[in-house]
C-alpha cells in the first residue's frame, strides 16, 4: 500500500483529479491523507467533498476553511448574530461564496457532506508516528490536549521553524537542521509554501518538517506527495483549470492574459 498526502484544495476538483491521475493512485490499495480545507475558493467544492467521500482509505483532516463552511451551512446565528457577523462576511469574501454556489440554487449542502467535513479529524498520527496536522501545533503542549483552533488556524509554528530554516539554509546540509522532537515527520498545510518564498512552488521540506499547501487556492499547484519515497506530482496551475473564475484571487486567469 502506497501513501499519499496533499492539502488545500479550495474547491479545485479538477487539480485533485490531476493530483490522484499524475500519481497512479489505486482506490483499491492505496491510501490518501487530505490535511483539509476541500473547500472554500474555485467553484467546485461540491465535487471535491463526493471525490474524498469515494477514497476507500482516507484519512481526512479539518482545516480553518472547513470549519467555517461547517458554521455557515449548520449554524443559523453565524449568520444572523452581531458577534458573528464580521466572521461570516470573511467567510463569504475568503471563498465560502463559491461554495455556497457550488450546491445550486439552493445554496444547500446535503447531510452527507456536511457530516463530512464534521467527521473531519483535527489531527492525525500514523502507527509509524507521523503527525498531520493543518495548521501547526505546540511542541511544548500535548497535541490531545490542544484547542483544535489552534491546530487549524496558528501559524506561530510554522512561522518560528521557518526563521530557524532561513538562518540556517547556507549549511552544507540544510535539511538536517531543524529536527523537530516527538515525531518522525510531520506534514502540515494551511500557508502556502510562495507566502514563504515565492520561488517554492513544491512542497517545502524542512528536516522532519513538510509543508504542503502549494498555494493551489491563489496562483499555484496543487501537490500531491508519496509519504514514503518523497515523490511529488502537481496540478496545472488550478487558475488556469477555471480561467474564467477569480477564485480566492479576485482576478481570473484570462482577466490576467489580457490586462
């Protein structure tokens, strides 16, 4: 059994197609990790969510997206309460409008779905002890023991094992650097790797560290990894898969080619 894993998605059905055909996926015998945040951003979202619902082995994460599409279609106060407002409109403008529109005219996501994304685990690790995660996680804290906000939204994490990654990239070895302790790898989505340095447009390695949101929301890939050989596939560009939609972009593809 081969392992997969790949993140972020946003509503690029046809970028997880790509993903799932480049690497030879078998539905069969494999097994895929989805670090979450299917939704939210191209117009998709309701065939990505029945995709993951057709993987055999998967192993599904929540991520920050998730659980505000999880609010917006199950909680009527997100909506209509003062205190939620604001959280809601940056939902709507931070892609949860295209996946409302994904579900028709009647903006509806069936119970299956939404059971899905409810089902979703905050984290995840492997009897080989291999953590995933969406967003990041404390070191110094149990992760059975973390608010789940934290493992979907912060970015300390990552932010402070990026700074030691720059201050230490001119060694001879760079990757053997940072070593984070408890765990024999971990994989994380959630900031895209070209918010990071905009030249790296794959999955970005740090010692035991993986980071695997490749941007495929904005104007990047998305990418999917063999756990275990390291091996990685990308999607076209997902704005050029939907040229016409601006996406979590504002801007679309062919909007682009003509300015």
């Amino acid at each position: 059994m081969r392992r997969f894993v790949f993140s972020d998605s946003h509503g690029g059905y046809k970028a997880m197609v790509q993903c799932l055909e480049r690497c030879g996926f078998n539905n069969d015998q494999d097994q895929l990790f989805f670090l979450g945040d299917v939704v939210d951003g191209w117009s998709q979202t309701k065939e990505s969510i029945q995709l993951l619902l057709g993987i055999r082995n998967l192993v599904h994460l929540l991520g920050n997206h998730d659980q505000w599409a999880i609010k917006g279609f199950s909680d009527k106060s997100f909506k209509q309460d003062s205190e939620d407002q604001n959280e809601h409109y940056f939902w709507i403008m931070q892609g949860g409008d295209a996946t409302v529109k994904s579900y028709g005219p009647s903006g509806e996501m069936p119970p299956e779905h939404l059971q899905f994304l409810l089902n979703a685990k905050p984290y995840h690790v492997t009897e080989d002890n291999i953590l995933l995660v969406h967003a990041g996680f404390d070191p110094e804290k149990d992760i059975a023991e973390t608010d789940t906000d934290w493992l979907i939204w912060s970015r300390d994490f990552i932010n402070k094992c990026y700074q030691l990654y720059r201050k230490n990239k001119y060694r001879l070895q760079p990757e053997k650097d940072l070593v984070i302790p408890g765990y024999k790898e971990i994989y994380i989505g959630h900031t895209p790797t070209t918010n990071l340095n905009q030249n790296q447009t794959t999955p970005l390695k740090m010692g035991n560290l993986i980071l695997m949101d490749t941007g495929a929301a904005f104007s990047g890939c998305l990418s999917i990894m063999d756990l275990d050989t390291k091996e990685v596939w990308q999607s076209n560009p997902v704005m050029t898969l939907y040229p016409d939609e601006g996406g979590r972009n504002g801007l679309s593809w062919n909007a682009l080619r003509q300015a």
